[in-house]
C-alpha cells in the first residue's frame, strides 16, 4: 500500500511545526518535526562538550546516538538514549548547533534514513528543509512556506519569551539570518524550494489564515491523488 507524504519546508520561523501540525491533525496523517531530529543530535554533541561545527567531532559519535519520536499532545515527543528531550532542544544554542550539524554528511544520512523509514510505514506529513527535495522526492504534495526574516525572527521571539527565555528581537533576528544563510548555503541537501512545491508566504497572514491556506492546497492536491 501506498502511504501519502506531505513535504513541508521552508526556513526557520516561518511557522512550519504548527501549520504542519494541525495539517496532520486534520489529515488524521502522522505529523514528523524532522528538525528536532538535528536538534537531538546538537543537544547530545553539545553535552558531550563537543563542537557542533566540526564534522569529524560528531560523526564517530553517531553509533551512540538512538533517536525516537512519538506523537505527543503538542507535536512530537524525542526520545534521546532513552530521555526524553522534547523541552530541552528548543534553546538558541540547540538551535544554532542543529543548523551546524545539519552540514555534517553522516548526520543527514543517519537521519534521512530515520526520515524514510518512518515515511514508508504511513501517512505522514513531515516538515524540515529539504524533505520535498531529497528526503521525499515522490511526495504527493510539496509546500515550501517562507515569511520575511523580520516576521520570523518576531514569532521566535514571542515563543522564546514565552517559555521565559531572555533574549532579545536583534539576537533573534542575527541568529535567524546566519541559520537561514548555514541552511541554504551548505553543499548536501541545502534549504531549497522544490521545483514542484507550492510557494506559500505568511508574511502577511495570521496563523489561522496560514493554516486555512495550506489546509485548502493539500485538501486540493490529496484530493487530485485519492
Ligand atoms: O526546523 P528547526 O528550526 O527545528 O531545525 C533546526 C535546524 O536543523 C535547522 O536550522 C537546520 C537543521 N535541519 C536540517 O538541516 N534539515 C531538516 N530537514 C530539518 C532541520
């Protein structure tokens, strides 16, 4: 039987995990946050007390490293070794060293594995940067959402103040635009639109209207395959 995969992608904050999210829930699909799974392999790097910028420092730690994700109430739950993880890979250090590890060959091959496998045992739709364009190529729908750096960076923000972190909006808008440049510019996989994905940018929509937006486009091209 064939699964359907829904590829979400597009740069940092541009509210991929929630519209993704109520995409899934409404689609009754399996809902992957493929970045969580570089922010697993960050955390454990950075616990290790090694640099996430250099690959030959993380990849023999690989064998070591055994990632779950599980559907939770509020997005995924990532088990690490074991531990669960889920509110501990959401700092602006974790963030910054996923988007150094995501250059690291070994790492995007253990983890497209991972991507795959749970691609194949269901209907999924899973977000990241290059799911439309490598993870999942066949992917019945591709969307590829983006907003301006200064949207973004504002909506990280707010998160981040919400869970009583203190930074503030330069911070975040610097760390974004050397993420979104780390992302787009690396040689493997980099962030990029599929030349057969749905630009959609929220910019100016509110999350709501984003979520209707995106819903409406996969309702339509899920619609044309089932
Ligand atoms: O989606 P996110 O912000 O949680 O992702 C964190 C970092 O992980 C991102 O800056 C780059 C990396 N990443 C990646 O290289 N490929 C993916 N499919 C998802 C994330």
């Amino acid at each position: 039987m064939e699964f359907i995969n829904i590829a979400i992608d597009g740069p940092a904050g541009a509210g991929k995990s929630t519209i993704s999210k109520t995409v899934a829930s409404e689609m009754g699909y399996a809902y992957i946050d493929t970045g969580a799974m570089f922010r697993a392999v960050a955390l454990y790097a950075i616990r290790c007390g090694k640099n996430t910028e250099v690959g030959d420092e993380i990849a023999p730690l690989l064998p070591d490293i055994d990632i779950d994700i599980k559907a939770g109430e509020n997005g995924n739950i990532i088990i690490l070794n074991g531990e669960d993880v889920t509110g501990k890979i959401r700092t602006p250090e974790v963030s910054m060293g996923a988007s150094n590890v995501g250059k690291i060959p070994e790492v995007r091959q253990k983890l497209l594995e991972l991507q795959r496998k749970i691609a194949k045992s269901g209907n999924v739709v899973m977000d990241g940067r290059d799911i439309g364009t490598h993870v999942l190529p066949d992917a019945q729908v591709k969307i590829f959402l983006t907003a301006s750096p200064q949207i973004r960076a504002r909506r990280r923000l707010s998160e981040l103040m919400e869970k009583g972190e203190t930074v503030t909006f330069d911070e975040v808008l610097s760390d974004m635009i050397k993420r979104d440049e780390n992302d787009s510019k690396r040689a493997i996989a980099p962030l990029m639109q599929a030349a057969d994905a749905i630009l959609v940018d929220t910019t100016h929509l509110t999350l709501p209207q984003s979520i209707a937006k995106v819903l409406d486009t996969v309702k339509e091209k899920a619609g044309e395959i089932l």
